[in-house]
C-alpha cells in the first residue's frame, strides 16, 4: 500500500505537454476503431511520429466520405501535411477542458489534415488490437441496422457517437448511462461467463490460466483499452487468482495492487474520469458489504452507492438523479439476462439475415418500450451545483467513516447537509458575458440565485450546403451555457430575454426551455412574427411568452428597464431587445444586434442614458456602435462577444478604431473567454476566464 501511495504521488506530478501550433508532414498511422464521419468532417485517432494524435479531416466529396465510412479499408498509414493546433482550456467556468483531456490520455496534440498521399494498407498484426476492434466495429455496421448497430456496438465495443448518446437520452437523464457503457459489470459478466464454463468442463486452476490471460487480453483489446476496463480486468483476475490458488491478500492488498498496475500502465489514471470514478466505487466495495439477501438489502445497496457518489458526482457534473440507484436495480436484470446476452448473441449471427435483423430490432423494441417507460415516470434531480473538490473528498471519506461506524446522522450531514449548504453559498450577484462563439448569451444572478436571467442563448448558425455535407453536432449551448447554468446550481431561470429573431441569439432557446424551468419568455414587440420565435412558440404552447413594452421594469432585486424596440418590429438586428440595469456596481446596457439608426434613436429619446459596460452590438460589426451613440453614453468598457475566426471577421477594425478613439476599454469574448463582474458587499471582481 506505501509503495503505491508513492506512485501516486510521483505520478500525479508529472505533467504531459502538448505541441503548439505550427505546421507538420509526416507519416500518420490510422486507428480504424476510432473513426467518425459526420458529414465532410472526418475525425481519428492514430500515430504520428509513433506519438498518439488526434486528426481531423475535411472530405472533398462524396465519393471520399463513403470511403472514409468503410472503415475496414483504412487500416492504413500514408504522407499527411497539415497543422498542430493548440486547444484551448476550458473558456468558460464549468465547462470542459479540452486541452486537460487531451493531456490526461496522452495524445500530443490535434493535427488538421489539409492533404495526404502515398497511403498504404498496414499488415493486421500492426497495431493488432486496433485492427481487432475495427472489424468487430465495422461487422456490426455493415450487417445489422443502423440504429441497433449504433448501441450494440457502444455496448459491446465501447464505440460511441453523437447520435448514440441522444438515442439514449432517457436513460442518461436518468443517471443510467453506465448501463450502456463498457463498465466493471460488463467485464465481470463475460469473464464469468468463461470462469463458469471452465469450471463446469472441470479445468484445473493452472490449465484455466492462460485461457482466461487471453482472453483478458481480447477484452481489452476490443472495449477500447480504457484505465476503467483495465482496472476491472486486473480485478477479476486478482480475485480469480486469489480464489483458485488459496492467495492470502486481503482487500486492501488487492485494490493497491491493481492500483499499482494501472499506474506503471498509465502514469496519468487519477486525471482520468472514468478511472477516478471507478475507483471509488471499488474503494466503497473494500469498507461496505455487500447483503443483498432481502428485498430491503437489496433496495439499501442499490441506493446507497449512489448516495456515496454524491460530493464526487456534483463535483463533476453538477447534478444528481435521485432514483438512479432504484433504476439501477430494476434494470440490471433486464441487461444481464435479455440485452447483453441478446446483443452479443446477434453479433455472433450478424449477417445471417432475417433472423439477426428481427432479433436485433426486437432488443431495440425492447430498449425503446423502457425508454417510454421511464419517461412516463417524473425526473427527480437535485440540480445542487458544483462543489470544491476538497469538499468533495472530505464529505467521501466522511460518508465512509459514518457507515462503517454505523454513525448515520454523521452521514446524512456528509452525504446531503455539506454539499447543499456548499452550492447555496452564492453570495455574489453577477453578470456573467459567456464565450459562446459566435452569438450572445449573458446570465445576470442576484444573490443566492434568488433572481436568475438570461439574455440570448446563442445558437449555430446555419448554412446552406449539400445533405452529405451536414454534420450531426450537439447544439452550442451544451458545451458552454448548460453546464455553467448547473455548476451555478441554477434549475429555474426567472426570465429568458430573447433580443430578436437571429439564430445566433436565441438557437437553443428550445435546448434551455427543455432543461430548465423558464418561469417567463420576454420578446420585442413583433419579434413574435419572426420565423425563428413562431416556430419556438408553436414547440412550447404551455410555455408563458410575454411581449414587454418600452420602460417596463422586469424584476425585483435586480429590475431591468426596456428601452427598445418603441415600435411594432419583425424582430431582426435594428428590432433588437435593448435592456438597461445596474448589477455588480455597473451600470450595463444590453443592445443584442442593435444597429447605428437604432443607437442614435436611442440617445435622442434617452439623452441622459450613462453606463459602464456596453454590451456592443452586432457582435462588433461596423453596422453597429456609432461614434455619437458612444460620445453620448461614455461607457468605461465595451464588451464583444464575438467567435474566434469566424467568417464575418467581427469585430470589424472600423468598429474597434471608434471604440479606442473613445479610449473606451475592449473586451473580447474570443480573446479572454468568459467574462464576469461580480460584487458582494464592498468586494467587487471583475473575472476573464482564460486570463485567470
């Protein structure tokens, strides 16, 4: 145990850098397994240099991407020229970290392909556990139907996609995710399967060894070689060793041993998610027995682990569905005796037909009749926020200490008390400018949440293209607005402001109105006629959509004044809603996409109209910020949400020259992410998220 102790240490300190942009030839060897084709965007994982890479590709035509989706025929190397590109950090407070990611699995960088020749086929024996997955991904792609090949092979193969995510959407707002996804489970299901076949054939321990070495080694190999699976292989094996051979090693002896392992295989495994997570829940399984002997045991069990996952799950991902572990329960036997069986059953007969399609579309049937089923029963989450990570630990390891002393008063304090008495300490109230490419989102919160709004929710911009073109992407707000919205712990938006019709400012609106509660949807005098906001309104008929008019005053704590539109609008930029308020001591204006007529219409009937912070409009396009509307309003700093590169080539230089002959401060979201102004008492911050 001191010995690991030691590498955990040492390891967790030892750092992974990634190469910086610049550009790059040289020969590039494709993991099949990992290919995804989206449209013309082709991404893998693979080789350069022998240094593990990820690549992207942008197909030049049709015939090319049916290429690349034959993943069989790309078992390949070949000359590639492109460009190293530096991943950014996480941009905004509670969002993914790219760059961590990619530094936690060793991948030295992300290379954009511009061109590639000489491309050649690699024997199978050349990167042989790549090659073994790829043909047991593509058999399943090839004979089965597209969308039971899409969870087969998540199931089996770890092989996972967008679209395999949303079809299981009911089940991951469930907490039900790790059902679907190569676990512990699934790696003690199969090598159960070989132990009770051996044991029934009446194979000795020392004759069973290789075998089950083996075919460790395959499962490895075809789930994708994750630290989890290798963990959960490492265990099986330990446990079988120390049954079959009468080992004296208790479980503490185990668990550091396999630990240890993981750590001479995999310097990096704490920075791993999967890895930290299932090693807590093994870590619980040492200090916790497991009685499942009664139907109340069995009920305790299933809920406890959950409710020991609490600090960390929060940490993590902001939120906790309460019923995971019931779930859990109920549906175990269903994936243990019907769907993993079945689903490894048409592997083995895909491409017999009828009978592996009927079979394969029964299972989904199945899956999709739970799925219903479960959406018919209400979702129960504590929408609890973010908590500190050493919070996170200290209320583990106190929930552990409580149970093993029986002390549950102590547990209840560890497992709910801490956490949410941590997420409701929000004493700042705040207005935060999110970096969400190329749009507008801005959240204003009063203290402890009392008050949340929400200005705009961004949105990808369409553009017209051919149909095999088109990429399936998760919308913008899932990467950047949703999860800052649950790490705040914010569940109920008060209002939604949408400033008009553009799909870059109001996109995912229906994202946000499906995942949380919009107690109101204010809207500009007509902007109710653009096509954007009828087709939103006519999606959410129960929802309270309300037409605000010039000098309302929307809210209590934090009241927000109308100054635009005055007239009847269509809801395009120069309808923009316009909205003033006073929030972490600054005096804010909010103009959405408002263009120059507008802005001098608006000093001419707000001609004693002050502010701090401007919001300017239209994303910095030289349409907008007019030297007499800035004259005029002299605010001190001027704020542009703006994407990086993005092919308007906002903010316009016109636009940034009138602004610094303002001598008025400029702040780009492209620049230095997500920005913040945030007071509490006499304590006022002003935050730029990649700056800090």
């Amino acid at each position: 145990m001191a010995l690991t102790t030691i590498f955990v240490v040492r390891n967790q300190w030892t750092t992974v850098s990634l190469i910086q942009e610049q550009p790059v030839t040289g020969l590039v060897r494709v993991y099949a397994d990992t290919i995804v084709v989206s449209g013309d965007q082709v991404t893998f994982d693979g080789e350069l240099s022998r240094q593990k890479t990820k690549f992207r590709y942008r197909v030049k035509n049709k015939a090319e991407q049916q290429h690349w989706q034959n993943r069989s025929q790309k078992h390949v190397e070949f000359m590639a020229t492109g460009t190293f590109t530096t991943p950014l950090p996480a941009t905004n407070q509670h969002g993914f970290d790219y760059r961590r990611y990619l530094m936690s699995e060793h991948y030295q960088g992300v290379v954009i392909i511009t061109d590639m020749k000489h491309t050649h086929k690699l024997h199978y024996l050349t990167l042989f556990s790549h090659y073994l997955r790829m043909r047991a991904i593509a058999h399943v792609e090839k004979h089965l139907p597209h969308t039971a090949a899409l969870w087969i092979n998540g199931l089996l193969f770890n092989y996972r996609q967008t679209e395999y995510y949303e079809s299981l959407s009911q089940f991951t707002n469930n907490g039900l995710l790790h059902l679907f996804s190569i676990s512990g489970m699934h790696v003690y299901f199969f090598l159960g399967w070989l132990d009770f076949f051996f044991r029934r054939s009446g194979f000795t321990a020392t004759r069973q060894l290789p075998f089950f070495v083996v075919f460790s080694l395959l499962l490895v190999s075809l789930f994708g070689g994750s630290i989890s699976i290798l963990r959960a292989v490492c265990a099986y094996l330990l446990y079988w060793s120390v049954r079959e051979f009468a080992l004296q090693l208790s479980g503490t002896d185990r668990y550091a041993i396999i630990l240890l392992l993981c750590l001479i295989i995999e310097p990096q495994t704490l920075w791993q998610l999967s890895a930290q997570l299932s090693f807590l829940f093994s870590f619980f399984l040492l200090f916790i027995p497991m009685k499942t002997n009664t139907i109340k045991q069995k009920l305790w069990t299933a809920q406890l682990f959950p409710l020991l996952s609490i600090p960390m799950l929060l940490y993590h991902f902001f939120d906790w569905p309460l019923a995971s572990g019931i779930w859990t329960l109920l549906l175990v036997p269903y994936f243990e005796l019907i769907l993993l069986p079945g689903a490894v059953f048409v592997f083995l007969i895909a491409g017999v037909e009828p009978i592996s399609h009927i079979l394969a579309n029964s299972l989904t049937l199945s899956m999709h009749m739970i799925s219903q089923i479960i959406a018919c029963i209400p979702l129960i989450k504590w929408h609890a926020g973010t908590i500190p990570f050493f919070v996170a630990v200290s209320c583990t390891i106190g929930m552990l200490w409580a149970i093993t002393t029986k002390h549950y008063g102590y547990f209840v304090v560890c497992c709910v008390l801490i956490p949410f008495g941590v997420t409701l300490v929000h004493p700042f109230e705040k207005i935060t400018f999110l970096d969400i490419g190329q749009g507008d989102s801005i959240v204003i919160q009063s203290q402890y949440n009392r008050e949340v709004y929400l200005i705009d929710t961004g949105g990808r911009l369409p553009f017209q293209t051919d149909n095999w073109r088109q990429q399936t992407k998760k919308a913008n707000a899932e990467y950047s607005l949703i999860p800052y919205l649950k790490g705040e712990g914010i569940h109920v938006i008060t209002g939604l402001f949408l400033t008009h019709g553009d799909t870059d400012h109001m996109g995912d609106a229906a994202k946000i109105l499906k995942e949380f509660q919009v107690k109101t949807v204010y809207l500009g005098s007509g902007s109710q006629t653009h096509s954007n906001i009828k087709r939103l309104i006519k999606q959410f008929p129960k929802q309270n959509f309300q037409v605000v008019t010039v000098n309302q005053l929307i809210g209590k704590e934090l009241p927000l004044q109308v100054l635009a539109p005055k007239n009847v609008g269509k809801g395009e930029n120069n309808d923009s809603l316009v909205l003033y308020t006073t929030v972490a001591g600054k005096r804010v204006l909010l103009t959405g996409d408002l263009e120059k007529s507008g802005e001098l219409e608006l000093i001419k009937r707000y001609p004693n109209l002050l502010v701090d912070v401007l919001k300017v409009g239209h994303h910095g396009s030289k349409t907008a910020t007019d030297p007499l509307f800035l004259d005029k309003i002299k605010p001190i700093e001027a704020i542009v949400s703006v994407g990086r590169e993005n092919r308007y080539h906002h903010p316009h230089q016109e636009t940034l020259d009138t602004l610094q002959d303002a001598h008025i401060k400029i702040l780009r979201t492209d620049q230095l992410g997500m920005i913040q102004y945030r007071k509490w008492r006499t304590i006022s911050q002003q935050i730029h998220w990649l700056d800090d």
